[in-house]
C-alpha cells in the first residue's frame, strides 16, 4: 500500500513538473503582450483595439481593450530589465464576462527579454506568464 502510494505520488509530481515546463515553454515562444494563467491565454493585446499604458514611478504596465471590457494590469517592485531578475508582482485582471481576478506579491522571474524591449515574467506556484512591453 505505501509503495502504491508512493508511486501514484512520484507520478503527480512529475507530471505536474511537466505541465509548468510546457506552459513555461509555450510562453517563452510567444511574442505577443499577453497574461496566461494556467496554460490558457486569458488576455492577448492587438494593436487595434488595444491601449497600453505604464507609470514609470510606480513600475505599473496596463493593457486594457478599447471597450474596457478586458484589461491587465502588471505593478512591480522594480523595473524589470534583465533575465534572471526576480521581482514581487501585483497582478489584476478582467476578461469579458469574468470576474475580477487578483494576485499580490508573487515572485515573478524575468525569463527572456529581447532588443524590442518585450520582457516575459513567470510565476511558478500559480503558473502565471506574462509578456509586457518595457517603456
């Protein structure tokens, strides 16, 4: 019984470590200002319904639809700028019909950054992976 329950354990484990790499991964090969939660993409910025906005003294990104009806906003400890670079993240999102959702101060890493200035965040504990324009 105890080996049964050790294996189903090791078994949970890894696939729950495979499922953070993949959704890790499938972010990292995006380039496109979005949140994803989950391995879902919750809110994805188009150029022509899109508003971006960011408060330099309060290192806050926004991404918010022309409508208002979808927006995200990304408020960092500091301002993200090199890979490797762990921050403490404040995140709130509304998309279409659902609710408000809210995360406060997660550890968030800067997996990638690139020369257009796009940065990527990630947050293991609650899969959350952002990709946000840096200003």
């Amino acid at each position: 019984m105890k080996l049964r329950l050790f294996i189903l354990t090791a078994i949970l484990t890894f696939v729950s470590c495979t499922s953070q790499e993949e959704m890790q991964a499938e972010l990292l090969m995006d380039d496109i200002i979005s949140i994803k939660w989950k391995g879902s993409t919750i809110i994805e910025y188009k150029k022509d319904s899109f508003q971006l906005g960011y408060n330099d003294k309060a290192n806050e990104y926004r991404v918010f639809k022309d409508d208002l009806s979808s927006w995200f906003t990304v408020k960092c400890s500091e301002k993200p700028v090199a890979e490797g670079q762990t921050l403490t993240v404040d995140i709130q999102w509304k998309s279409g019909s659902q609710n408000l959702k809210s995360f406060g101060k997660l550890n968030m890493v800067v997996k990638k950054t690139d020369d257009s200035g796009l940065l990527w965040l990630w947050n293991d504990t609650n899969s959350i992976g952002i990709i946000i324009q840096n200003q």
